[in-house]
C-alpha cells in the first residue's frame, strides 16, 4: 500500500498492510541533532527515508493582516497561564461584540495550496488548528475561564462564539479550495492533566463540545477524517469524543492516568483510531534503541490494527537520541 492509502484505511477501520507511522513535529532546535545523525539535510529526505506516512500541513502564515496583526490580538499581560487578556475583566456581552474579530478576507490560501500539491503520495491532514479552548483562556486568563463558566457563562459563550465564528468561516474556505488535496482534518486543544480533566465532562459538554460538533460536522461535509489532538488524560471523555464524530485520536500521553495502551485498547478497540502512544516523557528519552522496538512492537499488539505509531507528543525535543527515532521506525516495518 502508499502512504496515503494506508493511513485513510487505517483511520476508516479497514484493512492495511502495516500499522502506519508519523515521526511527529520535532522542535526546531531538534532538526540539527536528526540531520546529522541520518546524514540528511532537508525535512522532507528525512521523513521519507524513515518511511513516514503522514504529514501535517497547517495553514499557519495563511492570514494576513495589512497592519501584521495576529488572528486574535488577545493583549496578553504576562506569559503565566492565569493572567488574561483584553477579557479579563469582561462582564458584559456588549464589549465582546465590539472587539477588533478577525476578518477572514485576510487569508490567503497560496502557501498551504502549493505545500498540498507538492507534498507527493502521503497522507495530508491540514485544516485550522482551532485551540478555541486555550484561545478563550488567553483572553481571559485560565483560572478566570474557569470561573467565568458558573459567574459569566453567557460571557464564556460569547468569546466562544466569536472565536468560533473564524474558525469556522476559514476552515470551509479552505476545504472548498483545497477539495481531495487534504485527506483529514486535524485539529487540538489539550483537555487533561497528568492526572485528570482540566474541567468536569459537565462543563466541557456545556462549553465545549457543541463548538467541537460545529468543526466536525463541518469536516464531515467535505468528507473530511478527523483527528483530534489532547494532551493528558482524557480517558473519561474518549466516549462523548467517539459520538461526536473523531475518527483518530492524537497523541495518547503514555504515562498519563488510563491512557495506557491496554486500558485504551479494552475499551475504545474497533470505535476509533489511535495516533501515538510512544512515550516521550521516559521511554524514547533514557531507552535503549532494542527496548523502543520491543515497546513499538507490544503498541502494535495491543492497538493494531487502527494504529498510526507516533511519539506521545509530536514536538520532539533534542533530549530524545535520534537513534531511538530510528528504532522507533524501524520497529513500525519490522513483523
């Protein structure tokens, strides 16, 4: 099978010829350290000597604003996840209305059109990010969002909506000009902890799922897969995820609290497609290359065959020996 036919079957739960496998997003300080080790000198040789399926193509320079502004000029005051933004003190409706939203006539679509078209017989999955989630959290400020759900909810859905209402409008924008060129649509906010929900599976059905069904279902018409990126431990979720259409789940963080590949496997085999799961935060960091394949090769067993091997978090980072990246991909070919 190519590339592109044995990650689309793999995600639809049809029958493939191998699991398929994704080196991830390695952080740019990692690519130095990778190149010379696989005596490679551009991504893309790189990602094709160690058979990589899949590649993420996001639309990130795709808006342009004629006075350089960002999507969402949320005028942050600090870096620290609690301090908010121009919302922080917003308890009025009306002044969300009246901000400065972005106008979707600033994308431009030319970049990501060539990178598609250009991106050879793999597997494409591009579409907006839309961390509406994190966006609403940088306006307001974390443990602010938070609170703002049971003192200000019609403020929460207010900035909700307007963040969504870009999302959405650039996202079928660029499916229409894309067509058959993007194979899924690929989009994250991260939900968990170490150890939990960041909020209860009420809020989130309150505040946050209805968005989800508007992106989904709007992936869904131009026959989009959906593979949906949260970090953490998310198993209490993984159901309502299933029932409002994602078909892939990114990147199962290994060591967190029930995302271990026999408890995914016993309850969600069969119901949806696993990306990921190889444990970045020891595994591919203190691991011999022979126990990353013998770990790959139990992921197999247990979640094959809907599995696209992945790193647990696809920013690699320099402290992972490149020979461990190596093994890891071997392992996905190896029987």
């Amino acid at each position: 099978m190519k590339n592109r036919e044995r990650i689309r079957a793999i995600i639809a739960g049809q029958p493939a010829d191998r699991c398929g496998f994704w080196l991830g997003n390695p952080h740019p300080d990692s690519w130095p350290g990778l190149h010379h080790y696989f005596h490679t000198s551009q991504e893309e040789e790189l990602r094709r000597l160690l058979q990589d399926d899949f590649r993420w193509i996001e639309p990130s320079t795709a808006y342009r604003h004629p006075s350089g502004k960002p999507i969402f000029d949320v005028q942050r005051k600090g870096k620290e996840l609690s301090i908010g933004g121009y919302f922080s003190d917003c308890e009025d409706v009306r002044q969300v209305e009246e901000f400065d939203w972005p106008d979707p006539d600033y994308l431009d679509f030319s970049d990501i059109l060539n990178r598609l078209r250009t991106s050879g017989d793999v597997y494409r999955a591009s579409g907006f990010w839309c961390p509406f989630f994190h966006d609403v959290a940088d306006f307001l400020g974390m443990d602010n969002y938070f609170l703002k759900m049971y003192t200000h909810p019609e403020v929460v859905h207010a900035i909700t909506r307007q963040i969504m209402a870009f999302y959405l409008e650039a996202n079928q924008r660029l499916f229409t000009q894309a067509g058959d060129l993007i194979d899924g649509f690929f989009f994250g906010n991260d939900f968990g902890t170490q150890l939990d929900l960041l909020i209860s599976p009420e809020m989130l059905d309150e505040f946050i799922f209805p968005y989800f069904k508007q992106l989904i279902d709007l992936a869904k018409k131009y026959r989009k897969q959906v593979l949906l990126h949260s970090c953490g431990s998310i198993f209490k979720i993984i159901p309502r995820l299933i029932e409002l259409g994602v078909d892939a789940l990114h990147p199962l963080q290994a060591r967190a609290a029930n995302m271990q590949a026999k408890n995914l496997a016993a309850h969600f085999q069969g119901k949806i497609a696993f990306v990921g799961g190889v444990d970045t935060q020891e595994l591919l960091i203190h691991s011999t290359p022979l126990e990353i394949k013998k770990e790959v090769k139990r992921l197999k067993e247990i979640l094959g065959p809907r599995l696209i091997v992945s790193p647990s978090h696809e920013a690699i980072l320099p402290d992972i020996p490149p020979a461990n990246i190596e093994a890891m991909a071997q392992a996905v070919i190896e029987e």
